[in-house]
C-alpha cells in the first residue's frame, strides 16, 4: 500500500502544516515531526528519518520541507533507494515524477509561494512514472 510521510525542519514548519492542512481530506499523510516549532532542529536528521521510511517499499513517498528545500534535498539523496528532487515549479513537480521517478519531493517554504507549493505536492503526488527509456537511466543512478 501507498504511504506518504512528511518532514520538515523549523524553517519549513510552516508550509507543512499548510500541506497537513490541505491534503487532509484526500490522503493519509504520516507527520514525522517536528511536532512543534518552538526551537530550531537539524534539517538532516528529519530528512534520514523520513527516507528511511520510504525506502522500506518502492510505493512509499516523502516531502520535505526546509527553508531552501536544498538542505533537505542533499541529505535525502545521500540515502540508498531514494531519488528527492527540489522542487519549485507544478512542471518541475510532474517531471520529476514522469522522467526520474523521484520518491521525495523537497520544497523550500521561504522561497516558493504556498499556493504553488501545494499544487507541486498535488502533482507530485498524482503523477505516475513514464517507465519506459527512463527505467536505464534511473538503473545507472
Ligand atoms: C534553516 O535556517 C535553514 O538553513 C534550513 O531550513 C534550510 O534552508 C537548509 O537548507
């Protein structure tokens, strides 16, 4: 089955209520933390602990979100099975699913509106992989 889980550090905390918030009615999203924003935390240790999750099962999915969305993008690529990609964009969002089958998206909550931030998870989350000549190519990453 299907799961999503998010993440976020203090400077993404935010948006991720807001995508809480938003998806709520439609999917069962899992909050992997922080549960508050009181204090600042490290972005990679939300970002190992939510790939870890995803890569138990190639149907899982992640989103993180940082400030940049860079951060989280770098420390979630350094774990096995996951391809993250930075994303800031509806089409950036779509491609990232159709062409590298990416299995976390990464947003960064100071540099992208809310409304588009929504609407790329939206994609993210919609898109199915392309498969075809992309397979060979995700095999050699
Ligand atoms: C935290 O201030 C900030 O550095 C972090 O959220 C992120 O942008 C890192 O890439």
């Amino acid at each position: 089955m299907k799961k999503i889980f998010i993440a976020s550090d203090h400077g993404g905390f935010n948006l991720k209520k807001n995508i809480l918030k938003y998806f709520n009615k439609n999917y069962l999203i899992k909050d992997l933390g922080p549960k508050q924003n009181k204090k600042s935390v490290d972005y990679p240790d939300f970002a190992h602990k939510l790939c870890k999750q995803v890569a138990k099962n190639k149907n899982h999915v992640g989103i993180l979100v940082c400030g940049s969305g860079v951060g989280m993008s770098i420390a979630a690529n350094k774990n096995k099975g996951i391809r993250a990609a930075l994303c800031y964009s509806v089409k950036n969002a779509k491609l990232s699913r159709l062409h590298n089958d990416a299995n976390v998206i990464t947003l960064g909550e100071r540099l992208i509106k809310k409304t588009v931030a929504l609407k790329c998870v939206e994609s993210f989350l919609k898109t199915e992989f392309e498969g075809g000549r992309h397979i060979k190519r995700i095999k050699k990453i």
